[in-house]
C-alpha cells in the first residue's frame, strides 16, 4: 500500500501523514525532508539560489525514487502535483489524498511561519491573502484529480488520520 497526500502547504500533510504512517504501521516520507537530506540545502535556499524550475524537477525526482517504495505515506510538497504530469504518476502508483482547506484557514496556519514558505517571503498581509487565494485556486484543478478528498476543518492530525484510514478500508 502507498498512501500519497496531497494538498496547499500548511494543509497538514506532513502532521497527519506521521500519525497515519504509526496508525497503519508503514514508513513515512516527505517529499520536501528528501529534498533537503539529497541536497544538504532548505527550500527557501534551493528556490533562492537555483530558482522554482530547479526545485520542481528535484521534486520529479523525488517522488520517481519514491514510486519504488512500498507500504508507505508519503507527504508531497503543495507544488508537487501541479507540474511534471506529477498527479497522474501519484495515482498509477497509490492511494492519493486530497486534504482540503479553504483559503481563509491556510493563511492562519501560514501567516505563523510564512519566513520558512519560500512562496510566500515578502509578501505583507494583503498579498498573502490574495496570493493563497489564487494559488488554491490554480492548483485546484491538479488536488481535484486525488481519489479521495477531506475537508480538514479544524481537525486534529488524529482525528484526520483515522477518517482517512476509514475511507481506504
């Protein structure tokens, strides 16, 4: 079983995909943690110094190591589906999970540490609200294509893992 969430950043992919990997008893990933160990360099740093096309081919090559995996969750960064006809790969290959979120509660979870969101850096309020808002917008159409879809809401990490280990069974 390969379990893949999808999502907006800030939408608990990370968060919930720890919890489901105990929960079921399988290996956890993040696509944006193998990133960081393959490079030895953050995200903040890899867009920075090479630019989102570098980042987003890093990612294309992450999640094909990835693929290979069994019995496992793995966590894919909010961009990951969108580009590189990633989304059709992650459903030939597993289970995908859309975590859903509406705008308005992503930019609470991200307004906390939008310096650590390289998309996000020097944008004041008024443009991160708007730039959430068009972003989830745009990506959309990639999230829609997941198998399952669940509204978070204000749902713990637990409480997300155990409807998703409903809905797979």
């Amino acid at each position: 079983m390969k379990i893949f969430l999808i999502g907006f950043m800030g939408s608990g992919k990370s968060s919930v995909g720890k919890v489901l990997a105990q929960k079921l008893n399988l290996k956890f990933y993040d696509t944006d943690q193998e990133i960081i160990a393959f490079t030895g360099k953050r995200i903040h740093e890899i867009f920075e110094k090479y630019g989102e096309t570098h980042f987003r081919e890093l990612e294309k090559l992450t999640l094909q190591n990835l693929q290979h995996k069994d019995n496992c969750v793995i966590a894919c960064g909010g961009g990951l589906p969108c580009y590189n006809d990633l989304m059709n790969e992650i459903n030939k290959h597993g289970i995908s999970i859309y975590l859903k979120l509406s705008s308005e509660r992503l930019f609470e979870r991200l307004q906390k540490d939008a310096e650590k969101r390289p998309l996000l850096l020097g944008k004041n309020e008024t443009e991160m609200k708007k730039y959430i808002f068009d972003l989830l917008n745009e990506r959309e159409f990639y999230y829609s294509q997941s198998q399952f879809k669940i509204s978070i809401k204000d749902h713990s990490p637990e409480e997300v893992a155990d409807a998703i280990t409903q809905l797979i069974k």
